[in-house]
C-alpha cells in the first residue's frame, strides 16, 4: 500500500513521457511543414485585417498536425486507461500495482468516453458560443469603432461569456461528484457502469466533493511548486538560446539536440509524476464511496465469502 503511489506515478511519468517523444518524433515532418508554413507567413504581405481570413488560414496550415493529434489522443486514452483502471483495482480490489490491457482498460476505455460525452454536452456548446464570441471581438477590434464603441460593443461578449461559464460550472460540478463513481464501480462490477454510480453517491455528494477538492488542492500546490522549480531550475537556461533561431531549421535543429531534449525529458518526468500522484490520490474518494456501496460493498462481500 505504501509503494503503490509512487510506482504508480513513476510509471506513469515514463509511460506518458515516452509516448509524448514518441509522437514528437513521428511527427515531425509535420511540425517542420507548420513551422515553413507559419514562416512564410510572417515573410509574406497577407492582409491580416480580415481576423476571420487569418483565422482561417492559420486553422489550414495546421491540417498537417490533425492526424497526430488524433493518434495522440487514442494513445493518450488507452494508456489512461491502463493507469485509471490500475488504480481502481488498488482501491476496490486491494491489488499490487500492475499494468496491462485487457477487459478492464476496455471498459475503463468506453466509461471515459462517456465521460467526454458528458464534458462535451456540458461544456461543449457553451465553448463554441465563447468562441464566435471572441471571433466577432477580433472584429469588432479590426473595425473602424472609436476606442468607446470597441469597448461598449466588446465588454458584454465578456462579461457574457463569464457569465455562461460561471452559470453551467455548478452544474457539471453537481453530476460530475453524483457520477464520479462510475470508474470504480466498472472495476468493482466487471461491467461499463455510468450512470448507476448516481445511486452510489446518494447521501454522500459533499463527503466525496469536500474530500476531492481538499485533495486536488492541496495537490494542485504542491505539483505547481514542482513545475516551477524545474521550469527555473532545468528549462530557463536553455530558453536564452532561442535568441538565436532565424528560420524553422535553427528551430528544430535546436530541438533535436541533446541540450534540449535533457531537460524537457526531465522537467516532463518531474511535471507527470505529480500529475500521476494527482491522478491516483484524487480518484479515492469516490473509489471508497463504490467500494461501500449501500447495496453490497466489497469488504461485505469479503465477510460473505467466509460461509462459503
């Protein structure tokens, strides 16, 4: 038990940090064709008082990453599976640490996709209303508008969009902590379960909400002042290099060499053991509300089990 949450985030730090080297050195031909496209960009006479035509544009020189990006997320996905489901079966299960891919990281697979459902249907719509919001800012911002009219014109897109954010986040913040046990129940049952982890958290939505936020902030802390300290301590001194760089090629040169990789190896090492720990620490509230469960918990069927 003791070693569990530091194994856990070391492999996890390995794990995502390979796999993040991986995708960078797959795609690099698309990001060396991005970077020209930008750079020629930048050398060229484009009109950019049109905000939407130059939206557009950077949008296209950007197709090239689209299939990286979504091999990154299928990735991303699964290996969160393996993780999530490896620390499910730690709380519900009382197992060692293992990884592997099998019938839970499955399912663990189709629960965190309903769970981006979920995020989308909440978030979703209020996110491309902010974003036309920040569109037609851009343009109200490029239009011929006294400094008066931009702001009277602008602040209550603002303020608008604050406003939604602020209005649906304690919504999500309600079913997000009655569903949270939806991952530790789909280990505890061998089964997708989703919305039935709403019976789980009945009369114990502020326990598993005041305990998750303690725990996320506190964490949150102490993995900000790690991140800093190697932000100063490893990649400071190697951003007074890019100084130097004129074109795409000095960039990516730069990129490729052992000065550069070194540091970030180790600075994302350091930034994901945190976020693991994170991970792991701040999914046992309600991993314990699903152990417990009102209508058989494990440790009841333990004490069954002797009779057996």
């Amino acid at each position: 038990m003791r070693s569990f949450p530091w194994l856990f985030a070391a492999a996890y730090a390995i794990a995502f940090t390979l796999f993040g080297f991986l995708i960078a050195f797959l795609a690099k031909d698309a990001f060396l064709a991005v970077a020209d496209g930008f750079e020629r960009l930048t050398a060229s006479d484009f009109d950019e008082s049109d905000p939407r035509a130059m939206l557009g544009l950077m949008f296209g020189m950007l197709a090239p990453l689209i299939p990286w990006g979504i091999t990154a997320s299928l990735g991303s996905w699964a290996i969160w599976a393996m993780f999530e489901s490896a620390s499910q079966r730690r709380y519900v299960r009382d197992e060692r640490f293992s990884l592997r891919f099998g019938a839970d990281e499955l399912r663990m697979m189709a629960v965190g996709f309903f769970w981006s459902l979920f995020y989308i249907v909440c978030f979703g719509l209020p996110g491309l209303m902010v974003f036309n919001g920040m569109v037609g800012m851009l343009d109200i911002a490029a239009s011929d508008l006294t400094e008066n009219e931009v702001a009277r014109r602008i602040l209550p897109v603002v303020f608008g969009s604050m406003g939604l954010i602020l209005l649906i986040l304690p919504v999500y913040v309600f079913f997000a902590t009655r569903l949270a046990p939806c991952f530790a129940m789909t280990i505890k049952d061998r089964r997708i379960v989703f919305f039935d982890a709403w019976n789980v958290s009945r009369g114990r939505f502020w326990p598993i909400l005041g305990a998750f936020v303690i725990l996320s902030i506190g964490g949150s802390v102490v993995a900000s002042i790690v991140s800093q300290v190697l932000q100063v301590g490893i990649m400071m001194p190697f951003m007074g290099g890019i100084d130097d760089v004129e074109s795409a090629d000095d960039l990516f040169r730069i990129i490729q060499s052992p000065t550069f990789l070194v540091p970030v190896a180790v600075y994302a090492l350091g930034r994901l053991f945190m976020s693991g720990l994170l991970q792991h620490f701040t999914g046992a509230p309600a991993a314990f509300a699903a152990r417990h469960d009102p209508r058989g918990g494990v440790d009841d069927a333990a004490r069954m089990a002797v009779f057996d």
